[in-house]
C-alpha cells in the first residue's frame, strides 16, 4: 500500500498539517511509526534519504533524492527514515491534523495490527 514515483501536481487529500524536517545526521532515524487513518507524501526538497517502509504485503527501501519525487504513505505502513545526506530537507503533507491517537509507534503492535486485518 505505499507507492513511490514523480510526485503529482495535484494531491489526492486536501492537506491540512505541512512539517519541515531538517539538521538530521548520517546516522540519525526518523519516524519508526505507522498511522492508523493519515494518509500522507514524503518529499525530498533538498538532499536525500532511504525510506524503509513496510505493510501486510512486506518491506521495501526507498531512495529519495529528488524534489520532483515522493512517497505516499497510506495508513498502516511502518516507515523510517534514515541515511540522510547532508544539507537534507525532508516535507511531509498530511490530510490531518496532529492527533496522537492516530499514531502507532511501538512495532510490535503495528506487526500484530496488520497481522489482524490480512488474515
């Protein structure tokens, strides 16, 4: 459930939270969570990274290191996001607003939640 390719002029969600990340080192980690209903695009806008994303039907890395490509997470895809190049500048657009509810963060609750819903 997760796609990667040249971002669309237009989004499929009306987006309603925009973050900027920004100053993280080579060996620095970010996410290591799901989502339980947001839906969102991962973009490089400067520099790059590798996405590890994983859902009911497996893992895969992703290499983002161009402003004109993205990834689009659905709910219930676990990503990190990691090795990133200096200078890096990463923007998700999400169609929600900040509701920690939202967020599953322990892995092991994420493996048995979708454990639940493809069996």
């Amino acid at each position: 459930m997760f796609q990667q390719g040249r971002t669309k002029r237009e989004l499929s969600f009306i987006p309603k939270r925009i973050l900027i990340m920004k100053g993280m080192g080579m060996k620095d980690e970010r996410g290591a969570h799901a989502h339980h209903k947001t839906h969102q695009v991962l973009v490089a806008i400067n520099g790059g990274c590798t996405v590890d994303i994983e859902d009911a039907q497996g893992k895969k890395s992703i290499t983002l290191s161009r402003p004109d490509e993205g990834v689009y997470l659905y709910p219930y895809v676990w990503h990190v996001m990691r090795v990133f190049k200096p200078k890096t500048v990463l923007m998700m657009i999400t169609d929600r607003h900040y509701h920690e509810k939202d967020y599953i963060r322990s892995y092991d609750e994420f493996k048995r939640i979708i454990g639940k819903k493809h069996a």
